[in-house]
C-alpha cells in the first residue's frame, strides 16, 4: 500500500532506524505488519545469516545469506551494526544496506530484544528511536501464548519466563506502549514515527533555507 494519504514532508529527510522490542506475544510482529502495509517508505531490515535458505526465501530480501567464512571476514572488517551467535548460526545487521537506506529517505524498521537494541543505539544514536511494546497484564500475555497454535504448557512456562527478563529492560527505550487495544496501540506507534520524522536533524535542507532566509545563500 502507498502512504500517499500522510502529508509530505517538506524537503529532502534522513531516514530514521524505528527499533521495536517486546515480550513474546505481546503483538510487536503485528503492529509492525501494519506499519510496514501502511507506509511504503518504511522497510524492514534485511539481516545477513548464515543459515541455510528456506523454500522461497529471496538472498538480498529475506536475508543475506554467507558463508561462515563470509561472516566472520564481514565481522572482522566491523561491518555489522550488530550481530549474534544462536544455535551454531550467525545472524547481523549489515551497516552499509542500513546506511543506504537512511540516506535514501527510506525508515528501517527493527524487530530485535533488548541487547540488539542496545547496540543498534551505541552505533549510531541519533538514527534510532526506540519503542517498546508492553502488554496489559501478565494474564494477558500468558492467554495470548496459550493461543498460538502449537503451544504446550512447557513452552508457555519458557516464554513467561523469557517475557519477564525481558520486559525488566523497558526503561532503555524511548518509547512504550501498552498494547490493552491493537488499534490504539498502532495509532501511537505511527504518531511516534510521524513526530520524529520531523525532528530538526532529519531534515536535510534546513541549513540550505535558513541560510536563504538569512540572505547568507
């Protein structure tokens, strides 16, 4: 979908790095389908992997897939905003692909926990806004787990647990939202993105207007 029926932004902008977190279960992949439908300037960040590719997945859209050689010259050569070591496979986020976009105009939307985060911000702090999705009650993220198709009450147990680590790390975020109603939910989520769209550092013909206004030109 075009996001032709938002009001243009006046001259050219800098991208900015949207990172959302949250507890499992707490809706965070869904508001960020619904960002992504909505706003076709904001794309989802393409990670580099070194897992093997699954049925119609696309190298350069789904992933980047490497090699282990690959990946670790590219960690060697400080490449990746961020990058991790799970279950024998490595997963990051290349810099330059993130780069290119912001300097596009294009939003680059993060789905990561609370460590990628944290180092997402520590490379590149003024690109990154960070929201943290909450969900009302632990009863009500502990219903909405026992919903997913293939849940056992182990697996309940593990998340609760996993949910509760993370949600300790909440005050690092610049945002957070509780999500009790998905639609009002996503209605601050797309304020966020819209109000710092317009912060004075992503507006990148300031300095030539001013300087105009100014008679400085």
């Amino acid at each position: 979908m075009s996001n032709s029926g938002h009001p243009k932004d006046h001259g050219r902008r800098r991208g900015l790095m949207l990172v959302l977190s949250s507890p499992s279960g707490a809706g965070k992949t869904t508001l960020s389908k619904m960002l992504l439908d909505e706003f076709s300037d904001v794309k989802l960040s393409v990670s580099a992997t070194t897992r093997e590719p699954r049925p119609n997945e696309v190298n350069g859209k789904d992933y980047f897939f490497k090699t282990q050689d690959e990946f670790r010259a590219m960690i060697d050569r400080r490449e990746f905003l961020e990058w991790a070591h799970v279950f024998d496979k490595y997963y990051g986020t290349p810099k330059a692909d993130t780069e290119a976009r912001l300097e596009d105009g294009q939003d680059v939307l993060f789905d990561v926990d609370w460590q990628g985060a944290d180092a997402l911000h520590d490379q590149m702090p003024n690109d990154v806004v960070s929201v943290f999705i909450l969900p009302p009650s632990i009863a009500a993220l502990e219903e909405r787990l026992k919903n997913r198709p293939g849940s056992s009450p182990d697996m309940v147990a593990r998340r609760m647990e996993d949910a509760k680590r993370e949600i300790m790390h909440w005050r690092r975020y610049d945002y957070v939202i509780v999500n009790d109603s998905l639609d009002v939910a996503y209605q601050r989520l797309k304020r966020i993105l819209l109000v710092e769209r317009l912060k004075r550092l992503r507006q990148l013909d300031l300095e030539d207007l001013v300087r105009g206004l100014l008679g400085e030109a």
